[in-house]
C-alpha cells in the first residue's frame, strides 16, 4: 500500500533555488522546450518530443498518476523565472519493503551547475523524514557518468554495474544502480549535528 497522504498531495519541495511541484497542463510549453532535445533524451527511456502534443499528453499522464496516488514526478521550476527545467520523481514504491526509485531529467543549459543535487537532495530528505522510507535507488545508463556524480554527491553507493539491464533507444545498455539507506542518511544527519 503506497503512502496516500504523500501521493495524493505531493507536497511541494522548496531549495535554494528550486520549488519542486505538481505538474500543471500550463507547464507544456516547458516541457517542450527541453523534451525536444535529443540529448537530454538520450539516457531516458522516452524518445525527443517532437510537438509539443506529446508534452501536453505527459503532463496529462502525470495527472493521471496524481489523481490515482501512483508514483509521480514533481515539475523542476527554476525560482528565478518560474518555469519548469525538468522532472523529478519515484519510478516506483514498494510499501513492503520501505524502498522507492528515483528518475529525473533536467533541461540541457541547466547541466553542471548543481541543479539535479540540490533537486535530489530535497526528495531523498522527504523520502526519509516524511515517508519514512528505508531504502530509496537511481540507476543510469554507464555512458552517462554525470549522472552518477550526482547520485554521488548525494551520498548514494554504487552497488555494481547491471549488463543489458535496459532496452533503450534500439539496443540493450548496461546501468549503474546506487542506493542510499535510511541509516546512511541518519549517520550523515548527525555528522551535519556534530559539525555546527
């Protein structure tokens, strides 16, 4: 059984610079502004959009999931302009083991600035403190190591490299799979204690 409260109200997430959020059907044009690029669809499983159609039926299918209190992506908005930079979200959760995935994608001129961190930092915070998750995991495909980086600097380990894991863009690739644990996050919650 999923988390109702957390899936239907999916709280937004707010950081530094970013406020995590339900998508919206007036997010389309932004969703279309990076979804069209093949680069940032490169290491996901969905292909470049190419109207932006096809972004409005992702939103609406994200909508879908919301009503249904499935696993969902949060919109990325970037405070500065209020508009919506990429997704973030649970590819899935199992209440009976406490453990989810996570996925994300980020607009290609946000690349390399700490965006996707931050981003991952406050969902790996409400996954431990407020669901009360014991083991949350990212994968990502191994010609893509920026990914992993962040995954790193988020204090996820690196628990090996799975061979032809994924069919993605007409061939089968090979992904890395991290996790953090709910003990890890706690040990690095009191080094932050021990340090002020």
């Amino acid at each position: 059984m999923l988390n109702a409260e957390f899936m239907t109200y999916m709280p937004d997430l707010r950081t530094a610079r970013l406020r995590l959020r339900k998508l919206t059907m007036r997010d389309a044009a932004d969703i279309f502004r990076y979804s069209r690029d093949p680069e940032v669809a490169r290491h996901v499983l969905w292909d470049p959009h190419h109207t932006i159609g096809e972004s409005r039926s992702y939103i609406r299918y994200m909508l879908r999931r919301y009503r249904a209190h499935e696993p969902a992506s949060w919109g990325i908005e970037w405070l500065d302009t209020g508009r919506v930079i990429g997704t973030i979200g649970f590819m899935w959760i199992q209440r009976d083991n406490n453990a989810a995935e996570v996925g994300y994608s980020l607009a290609r001129e946000y690349w390399n600035r700490g965006i996707m961190t931050e981003a991952l930092r406050a969902v790996l915070r409400y996954a431990f403190d407020d669901m009360g998750l014991n083991r949350v995991e990212a994968q990502h495909e191994t010609t893509n190591p920026a990914s992993g980086a962040v995954m790193r600097k988020c204090h996820m380990a690196k628990e090996g490299t799975l061979r032809g894991r994924l069919f993605n863009k007409g061939h089968y690739v090979d992904v890395d799979l991290y996790a953090i644990l709910r003990k890890d996050y706690n040990r690095m919650g009191s080094k932050r204690r021990s340090a002020t």
